[in-house]
C-alpha cells in the first residue's frame, strides 16, 4: 500500500491534463452531468480516473462498459475537499493517525479540518454526486467501497468486478 501512495505522489506532481483523445474519450462513456463531475476535478485526478478506467479495459476487454464508466467516476467526490497534492499528504497521515472516526466527525467542519475530513470521506461523498447526477448505481456503489476492502465481501458487487477495478486504481 505504501508503493501506491509513493507512485500516487510523484504522478500527482504533474499538472498535465489529459489527452485531447482521453478527454473525447471520457466524453463518450460518460452522461453529460457526470462529465460535469469529471471535468471540475484537477488534471491529476482526471488523468489518475483515465488511466483507471483504460486499465479496466485492459484487464479485461470484454467488461461490461459499466465497469468502465465507475471506474471514470470513482473518485468525483475529492473536489469537495479542496486540497492539493501536499494538503493530501497531511489528510492520509492525520486520517492513519488519528482515525476513521475524527475523520468522519471533522467532515461536516468548516475550514481544514471539514477539507480533510471530506477528503477522507470522497467515496461516499462522490457515490452521493453520482446519484444525484442519474450516474449508474454500480458507480456510485464502487465510489463508496473503493478504499473500503473489508466490505468487498459484502456488497452487491461481483467479485470479478470488483477484482478488476481494484487492481486497476491501484
């Protein structure tokens, strides 16, 4: 888990949008209140969620598309944190040391607590935008578990699903 986040943070240090052809992409999968979704987010979180949902294609190529497309839409809820790649850092250390509940608890705060409590509750935060956007309930279904394996077992999900898209954000 550690390599990820070390990954995460050099890849994250870019702010290289994606690709015209990503974009156009993106666009063809997605409804258009879920582009609006994918567009507000930065370009390290657009490029991170296209190289995810290309990596579902390519773990197996005859997924469903709806995979596909919660892959694209598993990390919208991370705009309503506000915070950038240092201010990440600080909510994964703070979240580790002090908690899943401080963090849950500071979510609803103004100011950086509420921005680092919202950061550490962006799955289910984003499965709620997804909803609210007509988004696919699997999407919103992944967006809430994604960092939540002690729940794979579970959840409504197919496991080669949830296999796959798994591997693929990390």
């Amino acid at each position: 888990m550690i390599g990820h986040y070390v990954r995460r943070f050099f890849t994250s240090l870019s702010r290289r949008p994606p690709t015209d052809a990503d974009e156009r992409w993106v666009e063809s999968i997605v409804s258009s209140e879920e582009l609006l979704l994918f567009r507000r987010l930065s370009n390290t979180d657009r490029r991170h969620l296209v190289h995810s949902a290309r990596m579902v294609e390519r773990l197996d190529p005859s997924i469903d598309p709806i995979w596909v497309r919660a892959a694209v839409l598993h990390d919208v809820g991370k705009y309503s944190a506000h915070l950038g790649v240092f201010g990440r850092v600080v909510a994964t250390v703070l979240a580790t040391v002090l908690g899943a509940s401080r963090m849950d608890a500071w979510a609803t705060r103004s100011g950086w607590r509420g921005r680092i409590g919202r950061y550490q509750r962006h799955g289910e935060i984003g499965a709620a935008e997804i909803r609210a956007s007509h988004g696919p309930e699997e999407a919103a279904v992944w967006s809430e578990l994604h960092h939540h394996r002690d729940q794979f077992a579970t959840s409504a999900l197919p496991a080669a699903a949830l296999g796959i898209l798994d591997a693929a954000d990390h």
